[in-house]
C-alpha cells in the first residue's frame, strides 16, 4: 500500500507538485538506470510555509508513476486553494525538461477544473517568467525562488490585492481569453542571515513511501557503485544555494534574480548562501534515522568554500552518521589537504567538472575564471584517497571543433574515472548562452524535451566549427566507447565486481533513438 502525504484537517494552503516528465528525458534510461530524486525545492518551500503556519502536502507524481489521469483526481481531491508547480531539479537542465511533465499535467487539471488557481515556480519560470504566465493553463509565476513571495501570496485571497504582491506574475481581467499578464516588482531571495530561519530545512515527513521512507527514490546508478541494491532508500540535500563563478552554459544563478529585465541571464545574479553546518547536520540525521544512507549533496560547489563545508563534514562525523554521499567540484577548486577529511564524513564519489580538454575552449566558456591545473594530479590524489570520481564533459562549446571534442574523449578515456557524464551543449534558458544563441539566431529546441540532454529530440547547439547534428552524433560515439573501452569495464569489474560489471555492460545495450540523427 502506497502511502500518500498527510493533509492537514483545515483546508490546505498549498499543495506543491513534482510532475513526471522522466520517459520523454531519459527515454528507454527511465525505467531502471535514470535516478528517482526527491523533489528538493518542493520540500523547502514546504517546510517554509508550515514553518509560517500555512497547511501544506507535496504530491509526486515522479516517484509514484501517477498517470496524468490520477494526478488530476488527487489533486482535486486535496482541494488547496493554490497549487504550485515546482519544476526545479538538481541538474543545470532540469528546470526547463522538468516543463515537460509539469504543462502536460496542468493542461489536464485546467481543462477538467478551470477554478482551480495553478502557479508555477522553478528555473525556468525565473529565466522566462512572462513565457510561463502567457500559458493558458498557468494563473501564477513565483520570480526567482519564490519564498517571500509565496508567503506574501498565500496571505492573500488570491483574487485583491495582488498588485501589491512583491515577486509574483499574475492575471488580470474579466473573462479567461482576455486576461493580461502582469510581473510585479521582484523580491528579495532570502537572505543569508535568515537561511536557517525562513528556509528552515526539509519536510521529508510529506513525502510518499512504499513500505519506508524515501524507498520510492532512487540514487544514480553509479553513487550505488552499480548495485541496484543499494539505490534506495535515497535522498538529495543542499548545504548551500548558488555558485560564485559565471560560465556561459550554466543558468544556475538564475533563480537569484531580481531584475525583470528581458535580457537578464545567470552572470547578473551570482554568489552562494550557507545553511548552519548545524541546521544541515541535522537534517542528515534525520534521514540516517529514517534508514537513508544513500544521500546527494546537490551544491554546484560543495568542495569550494572551506569556511562551511568544513565544520559540517566535522560534525558529520562525530555524529557517526555512516552515509554514502556524494558532492560537485570543479576540477580546479579541489583542495587535496581536505580529501581525507570529506572521505571520512562519508563522501566516497567526488562529481568534478572537467567540462572540456582543451584548455581555450574550457577558458572561453568559463569567462576565464577556470584555473590552469594539472588534471591528472588532481583525479590521481581523489582517487589515491580512497574516493572515486565521476567525471562530468561536454560537448559543443561554442568554439569546440571535431578535433578539439576529440581531445575531451581523448582526456576522458587516459583518465578512466570510475563513471563519467557527457553532455551535448545547450543554450538553457536563462544562461548567458541562451541569449547568444537568440541574438545569433541559432537553432533553439522547439520543446522542452529538446532541452534534455537525452531525449529523441534533443536539440544542442551547432557549434563555430561543427554542426548540432554532428555534435550529438559525437556525444552518443563517445558515450559508447568509453563505457565498452575494456579498461573502463575492467575498472568498474576491479573496484565494485562481476556483478557490477554485467550491470554497466547491460546499461550500454540500451541505444538512444535521435530525431536528429534519423531515428
């Protein structure tokens, strides 16, 4: 039996919804390679609005596989005066692909129950929030993470006063064909000396479960080191919001955001916030209580600022938690005197950013700001440590040529780490690429599944050099070769087993079909 999230007696305030958009973004990966996450900003804006005494449930339609149909019966059925869409996600992506789900479903609720008000808040809302109040189906935008302004929303009837609203998009008019839409003035992000007391942790108590917490959610195959076993139960975490750099491709930032500029993009709004070690500590322990060890730390910069990840893994320690986690480097900001010290707290993988193997193209991309490193002095010391690491690479920067693509796989293959990401380049919205990309008049993905990395349409750049065909194309080759490279499975077989080995074996049997590429 199912559990669903607990209703409050009262009439609920607001009900945050995770839609499910994982078959068209991971095609045939969906149903057994693809992670399952909690909806992480869900459970943050959850728990910031009970912590205001607001009533609030989270219904994940992504962990409890709910047809559109039976989404829209619950929904109904829980009756909230304002339904939010949360369409945020742990990767740089995931708030546009997230759109995917998340319109299909509230077109459905909307058609079926046109009263019912439906807001939406998330990255890709903060990057286009006049696009998202302009569909027929979406009465709200939350602009950029929307704390305050939910709080400041929900105060209301949701029909007066709205013009008064800081941070919202709303509606105004009579009839629904004839309504305009309208962006207040922003609202402050929630500062750093309030991260602990407006967002004041995680509301894991509301989210579905089989027979135990957090067992409908599952970690990426690689942090299980290739046991499906070990996938759930599984949580995701931040310590921290934002990232101080400003690469080209990234839109993370943008969530900060307080312009409603039209050209607005990341750069314009970046710089980190800090949870206590304490508040975050204590939320690990939750979870360990709960029977989770399986946990992600989602910062962009986990290994970045000492001053906070420090006193946490610190802490993390001397409560003996006993947790497989793992967190986001760049490649040039790993501090080898602290491997030990992430190793202990129970850090085993280390996600660096490699990102590229040509030193100009990672520059260029990286507005300068990516240090000169010896990469493989870097990955050696991680490893030699006892960690392992997950390689992240793109393909398709802007001034990427066949030659210099060669030269990432080349860096990625001589490396070996024990898992690797490759990406093909998009221009996400809200990054400062996507703004190239429109004044260039560059080809942009059509939908939103054409922002998915691995979707039938995905759709990247064209690079200076290199066509977007050819850039996928080589994407999809170099994927293949480096999980059948017979060193890799030789590693993978080494470090974790047989077992495992016959597991990666299995995940590389499954092809993805591409539009682009004649499929």
């Amino acid at each position: 039996m199912m559990a669903t999230s607990r209703v409050p007696s009262k009439r609920l305030d607001v009900l945050f919804v995770n839609a499910d958009s994982s078959l068209q973004a991971y095609q045939g990966l969906a149903k057994t390679y693809s992670a399952i996450e909690p909806p992480t900003w869900a459970l943050l804006l959850a728990q910031s609005c009970r912590a205001k005494g607001f009533g609030v449930a989270i219904l994940d339609c992504d962990a409890e596989k709910l047809s559109l149909s039976d989404a829209v019966s619950r929904i109904q059925g829980a009756n909230p005066r304002l339904i939010v869409f949360v369409v945020y996600g742990q990767n740089p992506n995931s708030g546009t692909t997230g759109m995917i789900g998340a319109s299909a479903l509230a077109s459905d609720l909307k058609q079926q129950h046109p009263n019912l008000p439906v807001c939406f808040v998330g990255s890709h809302t903060s990057a286009l929030p006049m696009d998202v109040l302009q569909l027929p189906f979406v009465d709200f935008v939350l602009l950029n993470e929307g704390v305050y302004a939910l709080h400041n929303l929900l105060r209301t009837d949701l029909r007066s006063g709205l013009e008064t609203v800081k941070g919202i998009g709303y509606k105004t008019g009579d009839s629904r064909e004839t309504r305009r839409p309208i962006l207040n003035e922003p609202q402050a992000v929630v500062p750093q000396d309030r991260m602990d007391i407006d967002m004041p942790g995680y509301a894991w108590d509301l989210l579905p479960y089989r027979t135990r917490p957090l067992d409908l959610y599952r970690a990426h195959f690689w942090h299980a080191e290739f046991d499906h076993e070990k996938r759930t139960p599984f949580a995701a975490i931040y310590t921290s919001l934002g990232c101080t750099f400003a690469c080209d491709f990234c839109m993370i930032n943008i969530i900060n955001r307080v312009d409603n500029g039209s050209s607005v993009d990341a750069t314009q709004s970046r710089g980190m916030r800090f949870w206590s070690a304490k508040l975050i500590a204590g939320e690990l322990e939750k979870l360990a209580e709960m029977g989770v060890e399986t946990i992600r730390i989602s910062d962009e910069m986990f290994f970045l600022n000492r001053k906070y990840y420090e006193p946490l893994l610190q802490d993390i320690i001397q409560r003996n938690l006993a947790l497989r986690m793992w967190a986001y480097a760049r490649v040039d900001t790993v501090r080898h005197e602290y491997i030990d010290l992430f190793r202990r707290a129970g850090i085993n993988w280390l996600a660096l950013g490699i990102e590229a193997g040509n030193q100009t193209v990672r520059q260029e991309v990286s507005k300068g700001s990516f240090q000169e490193v010896n990469i493989r002095a870097v990955c050696d010391k991680v490893r030699a440590e006892g960690m392992n690491i997950i390689s992240n690479y793109i393909f398709g920067f802007p001034d990427d040529t066949l030659e210099t693509m060669g030269e990432t796989l080349d860096l990625a293959l001589e490396l070996n780490t024990e898992m690797a990401n490759m990406y093909p380049c998009q221009a996400l919205p809200g990054s400062p690429m996507y703004h190239m990309a429109k004044h260039q008049g560059w080809k942009l993905p059509e939908s939103y599944s054409g922002y998915a990395f691995l979707s039938y349409d995905s759709q990247p750049l064209p690079t200076k050099h290199v066509t977007a065909t050819e850039v996928l194309k080589f994407r999809d080759e170099a994927w293949q070769q480096y999980f059948s490279n017979p060193a890799y499975l030789k590693l993978v077989e080494t470090k974790f087993g047989e077992t495992e080995r016959a597991n990666v074996e299995a995940m590389a049997k499954v092809r993805l079909r591409r539009k682009l590429l004649g499929d």
